[in-house]
C-alpha cells in the first residue's frame, strides 16, 4: 500500500482515507487531489482482503460538489417548512443559537432542550460528542436513548447474555457448515465491509446457505440454496416452532444447556404448552407465518443436527412491534444446538453492530481520547428505565431520557402526556430526522410547534427546511477524524483531502463558536489533532500495543490498521471453554434463557423468556381488512439511509419504487412501471410500482430513506416510506419500521 500524499505523475495528491457512511461498511478511498480538488476515486488495490469502496463511495465526488450543498449559515425568514432562508454570517449564527438556548434554558429548565446526533457519518471525533460537552457544560439537555437500527437486539442481547458484544469475525464463517442467514442481505446492506467476501468462500468451501426472508433478496439469489418465505413481524413464532421440533425430538444439546444456560425448562414449558395449553408446533407457526409446516420440521431438524451452524440473524425482524422476542429467541434456539462459542457457529446476536472491539461509539466512549464531558445534570435523581436492560457494569438509562422515535410524540403531549418536561428547542446533527423518524407527517406537526430548531447538515433536506437556524456541515472529505469496523477487526483516520468547501464548519468547530457565544471559556483545549492523537493511543493500549503500523502517522499515511490474527475470533469461546474463570456477565453467570430481572418488571409485553406475542398492524389485525398488505422499508443499495438520495449518478441506477408480488398486482390492475398510490391512516406517498415474484404476496416493499417531497396537497411523491408507518416503539423501545398495514391502487391524477 502506498503512502498518504504520494505524488503521481500527472502532479495529482493521492490521499488515503476511509468511507464510513453508516452504509454498512467502511472501506479504504484513494482520493486524487489536483489544484486543491477530488478529481477522481479509486479503492483499495493492495494486501488481501481489500477493503473495496461501494457504489456510494465511489460516487462521493458528486456529493462533495453537488450545487445544492448548503454552502453558508442561514436563518428562516419563510415559514416553517417553506424552505425560505438568508444568509448570515457565523457570528451571528452562533450568537443567535446561543441566545436560544440560555433563553430556554433560563425560562423552562435545560430537560426542555432535546438534542440529537445520529451516526449518519460512523466516526468518532465529529460526531455527538461536541454538542453533547457543550450542552452538559450549560447546564443539560434531554437525551434521548434507543438505537434506529437494533434496539430490540441491543435489549435481547443485554438481557440474555449481559453484554451487547455478540459477534464473531466474519471470517469465521468460514467454518460453518450450514449458515443461516435470517432476513439478512449483506450483499445490499454490507453488514461489515468484505461480509460478502467471506460468504462467497463458505459457500466454495461446501457450507450449505438457507435465507428466511419475505423477499427472495439479492443475497438469496447470489449465496443461498434454498429460500423460505416469511410473513414479517412472525419470525418469533417460527423460531419457536423449530425450537419445538428439536424439544419434542430429543435434538437438543442438553448437556451445554444444563451447564451454560438458566431457564430452559421454563422456556420448554412454553414450547410445549405446559403453561398456556398451546403447543408451539410447526402447524401453529404455518398458520401465523406462512411457512409450510413440513418446511419447519426440516428446517429445525438440519440446524440441530449440522454443527457447527451460524444463525445470522439480521436486524429488520428487530424493528418490529415486540421485536426483541424474535432475537431473545434465536440466541435461545443457538442454545439449544451449541454452537454458541465454538468455531463456525454463532451466538444468535444480531447481524450488524456487537463486533468484539465493541463496535464505534460504545468502544470509543471508554478510550482516554474520547471528548469527556461532565454528567448531564437533567439527568440526575431519576431512576433507571425498567423498560430497557443495559450491559452489565454500564451507566443505567434514566427514566428522564425519551425514546429516539418519539420526539414528535413529547414534544406535542410534553407533561401532560407523562413526559418528563415540555420541550420547547431542538437541536439536531447528522440527521435527517423528519425523512427518518416514524410518521413522517406527525414529526412535522411537532416541528411546527417548537419554539426553536437548529440545523447541522450539508444538503437542504425535509428536517432543514424546518430549522430556525442553518449551520453547515462539512464532509469527511473535508475534515480529520477516526473510525473502526469490518467483518475482521481494523480501525482507522478519515483524512482530510481538501480544504473545506464554502464556509461549511466541522462539529468540533461550530460547537466550540456557539461555546464561545454562551461565555463558556474553558469549552475546549485541544485542536482537531490533539484529540485525535489521544483517541488512536488510546486504540494502541486496548488492541495493538504498540504494534508497528498502528501509530498516528503511520496512520495518516496508510490510513488503515489491519489487526493481526492468527484466527478467527469467536465471540464467547473464553465463556465455554472456562466458565468458571469467565463467566458471562449476567446476575447468573449464566445465558439467561429466563430473566429474573425482567420477570420482577412483572410486564406481560416483557417475558422472562422468550414468546412469540401477536403484533398490532400485522396480519391478523381488524385493520388488514381495510389496509390488507404488509410494509417492509428495507437498505436501498444506492443509499445509506437518506444520504446519497439526491447523487444523480445513483438516482439514476436504481430508481425509487415499491415492490408487489404478482399477484396483489394483478388483483389491482397494476403493470410494471404503473405509478401507484401506497396509503393507509397516516399518509399516502405516490411512486412507480416494481411488480415481481421476489416478494411475497400480502407484503410490499417501500425501501427507506427516500426523500420526502409533497405536493400542495400534502400528498409525497418522493416515495418516503415513514409517511406510513407508525410512531409506536415497542415494548423495549425498538424502532417498529416493519409494523405497517396499507393498501396499494393505480394512480389517477385528480
């Protein structure tokens, strides 16, 4: 691998840095920089495996330029949501966002100031953290807690195994002989960078491949040998089925569940409809999911008997209503066959995030280079949520934090709706939040009824074209920063390739000017640099002591630190080989088949063990009489949830549009191509319809992150999927994005 900076022959700077666009992956970009701008991007061409760009990555260089990048700070002179704005210089911008939050703050208390930052670009010092030391320093602010992508992953894996670290290296799956890959489609989604890579070997080296998913996806078609159709928001019953066939048949590994696990005879119980007279059988999960009986029975039968079998079980069937049971039950269901901490199997956990280094922020929180702050005082003298269980030895969540898909919802019911306080400010980051949030229609009804909203983003996106105050952000490529990720464990800089374009500002520069503004002088003592070199020897003493190649500037040279490995790692293998010197970090010690401490919440929508509970908009919902069809809101390739939406060269690849089966096409006089009117309660959204057999009947498929665009009469022709779906968070706070009920018609301009 060259180094960082090296001249070509065409008197071109080719700078090494790395993507992380919360796509999924993070690869390695070899930036040509000529007069001072990106005239082209190539990949990684050198030690294998590569860690090779995406279609996004490769087309950044139209968003980096793109003309409708906001290109200097604004405020809102049209009404909110008009998209009218002025320019103003950034004194007055962090002069007028100071104002606004001492005035909230001093009129209605700091819980009345929400802040939130999404992971939009997964690095580490541009991020939450600047905003978050700044408003902690004033006094507080309402955070918020729950994760978009895996809430209901998070709780299960916290809740069973006392940690949300589950994950092997991908290259273990080279062990495997059967791999199941449950609603799971890392060919589109990436799921780690060179996921596929390794899938692709398993699959030569003789592993057999099953995708459960109501769409025959990309990675079905590219890596499986057999697909199985599935309803959403049923995978729980499923699982439970097969855990039946391998109860009633003897198949379970009973001598790791009598030593590792705590529970299974409560759990069995269940199963077996001791408790409620119900056995959970393979009919019984036909009739709820719409996979065939006999399909289950051999299903389950193969997964007992294969060894060792990874279950991969993606995060979608997460974000639905109840969806923690579905993932509690499959890390009970990889129990029960043993292959939790062996070589080729897996512990059940969800598919993305949980990677042993700890994965992004969770890991970086705890590194001396990380950008501390004092306690949030708003937080303080609450007492902790008993509706979300964290990691064993992690700061409890306060009862004072909201949901991160309810903040329309407490901002238009405040205390008189059981919220903690009445919000008045907002700010936001990194975020196109009323694209991204559920009901997309109710988010802009509480936006319009703040007192104060600012903006940080690149592009003037639905959320800013409701911001008070416009601050703009600049982009990797125009700032240093620092990342971590893979399917086999790496980290490294996000350097800067050109100087910052118009008069954007990084995170760590606009919240030190609104500190500045607020008088608050002891904000910041370091530069951009200095941070950055603390969270890198930081990463040296946890992981590559000293190793050659893992300091600061080899790093801005080569940009990436490759860890070595003799083997794969195995999440857990320290737990099963000596338990008694490592146990798992649970009250028990144990996996917790059956929770005591969700069994003291005594909360009926939050069993001890894992059930399968029937979700409001599913199939069996008075409402699907009206609204008989199923929404699923998956990855788009050519996005990274709303980023990239608007780069011409990806609009054009893979144009926007919902996917119907066949039939339900036909039933409604619908072809190829038709625009079609896809609407319930909520809202109605006007796209081209994709009719195909890849999808199942009764389900449709709206791909999210679309960008919201209605027309006078507030009907969306951008094909935003969460003008949908429902703000209801699920029991543990899982964002329900796969929850939906609507209907589908041929579009008739009225």
């Amino acid at each position: 691998m060259s180094e960082n900076n090296q001249q070509t022959e065409n008197n071109e700077t080719v700078i090494y840095t790395v993507c992380n666009s919360h796509c999924g992956g993070a690869c390695l970009l070899r930036v040509h920089v000529k007069d001072g701008a990106v005239i082209r991007i190539e990949t990684d061409d050198g030690e294998e495996p590569q860690f090779r760009a995406c279609l996004r990555c490769r087309a950044y260089r139209q968003r980096l330029y793109a003309p409708d990048r906001l290109k200097y700070p604004m405020k809102r002179v049209g009404a909110r949501g008009e998209g009218k704005f002025e320019r103003i210089s950034w004194d007055e911008a962090f002069s007028t966002v100071a104002k606004e939050l001492i005035r909230v703050r001093d009129t209605y208390g700091p819980a009345s100031i929400i802040y939130f930052c999404s992971l939009a670009d997964v690095h580490t010092l541009h991020t939450m953290a600047p905003m978050h030391r700044l408003l902690c320093m004033a006094g507080g602010y309402t955070p918020l807690w729950g994760f978009f992508s895996y809430e209901g992953g998070v709780f299960a894996e916290c809740a069973t195994y006392g940690t949300h670290m589950t994950n092997s290296t991908r290259d273990d799956l080279l062990n495997s002989r059967l791999i199941i890959m449950w609603a799971w489609d890392p060919a589109v989604s990436i799921h780690r960078c060179n996921t596929p890579y390794y899938l692709a070997q398993a699959k030569e080296a003789g592993a057999r491949i099953i995708a459960i998913d109501p769409r025959y996806t990309d990675s079905a078609a590219t890596f499986a040998d057999e697909w199985v159709p599935i309803y959403p928001c049923t995978d729980a019953a499923m699982l439970i089925a097969m855990a039946y066939v391998i109860i009633t048949e003897n198949l379970q590994d009973q001598a790791f569940l009598d030593k590792y696990t705590v529970g299974f005879e409560k759990f069995r119980d269940y199963v077996l409809g001791i408790d409620d007279g119900k056995p959970k059988t393979p009919a019984w999960a036909e009739a709820i999911t719409g996979a065939k009986a006999a399909t289950i029975e051999r299903l389950a039968r193969e997964y007992a008997t294969t060894k060792p079998a990874a279950l991969i079980t993606g995060i979608a069937p997460g974000r639905t209503a109840y969806g923690e049971q579905y993932h509690r039950a499959a890390i009970t269901l990889s129990a029960m066959t043993g292959n939790i901490g062996i070589s080729g199997g897996s512990s059940g956990g969800r598919s993305w995030g949980g990677e042993y280094w700890g994965g992004e922020m969770p890991f970086l929180a705890r590194t001396k280079g990380r950008m501390g702050a004092p306690r949030n005082p708003v937080e303080e003298g609450w007492p902790t949520r008993r509706d979300t269980v964290k990691a064993r030895g992690s700061k409890a969540n306060s009862s004072v934090k909201i949901n991160v898909g309810q903040i329309a919802d407490a901002v238009l019911k405040g205390k008189a709706g059981g919220y903690p306080a009445d919000y008045k400010l907002l700010y936001l980051a990194n975020t196109n939040y009323v694209n991204q949030v559920l009901n997309t229609n109710k988010a802009i009804e509480a936006f319009k009824a703040l007192e104060f909203i600012a903006v940080q983003e690149q592009f003037m996106t639905v959320t800013a074209k409701y911001a008070d105050i416009l601050l703009p952000v600049n982009t990797y490529f125009e700032r240093n920063d620092f990342t971590s990720g893979g399917a086999t464990p790496w980290y490294g800089m996000v350097n800067k390739s050109v100087e910052p374009l118009y008069e954007s500002k990084s995170h760590l520069e606009i919240a030190s000017g609104i500190a500045k503004a607020m008088g608050i002088d002891d904000y910041n003592d370091k530069t951009e640099e200095e941070w950055l070199k603390g969270i890198v020897e930081g990463f040296r003493e946890v992981f590559a002591k000293d190793r050659e190649g893992s300091d600061y500037e080899t790093l801005k040279k080569k940009a990436l630190y490759r860890f070595p490995t003799d083997e794969p790692y195995v999440a857990f293998k320290e737990q099963i080989e000596d338990l008694e010197n490592h146990p798992f970090p649970t009250p028990s010690g144990k996996i917790e088949i059956y929770s005591q401490e969700l069994a003291d919440w005594d909360n009926p929508q939050l069993p001890p063990i894992p059930k399968y509970i029937e979700v409001w908009e599913g199939r069996n919902d008075p409402l699907a009489k009206k609204y008989p069809l199923q929404l699923v809101t998956t990855h788009a390739r050519r996005r990274a949830h709303s980023q990239f939406d608007n780069i011409p060269w990806l609009r054009e690849l893979i144009p926007q549009s919902v996917q119907i089966n066949t039939a339900d096409a036909q039933a409604r006089g619908i072809s190829n191509g038709d625009l079609v009117r896809v609407y319930n309660d909520r809202g109605q959204t006007v796209l081209p319809a994709e009719v195909t057999q890849r999808i199942m009947p009764g389900v449709v498929n709206i791909p999210q992150g679309a960008w919201y665009d209605p027309d006078e009469k507030g009907i969306d022709h951008g094909g935003c999927a969460n003008v949908l779906t429902k703000d209801a968070k699920s029991p543990a706070g899982a964002f329900c994005t796969n929850t939906t009920l609507l209907q589908v018609e041929k579009w008739v301009e009225k």
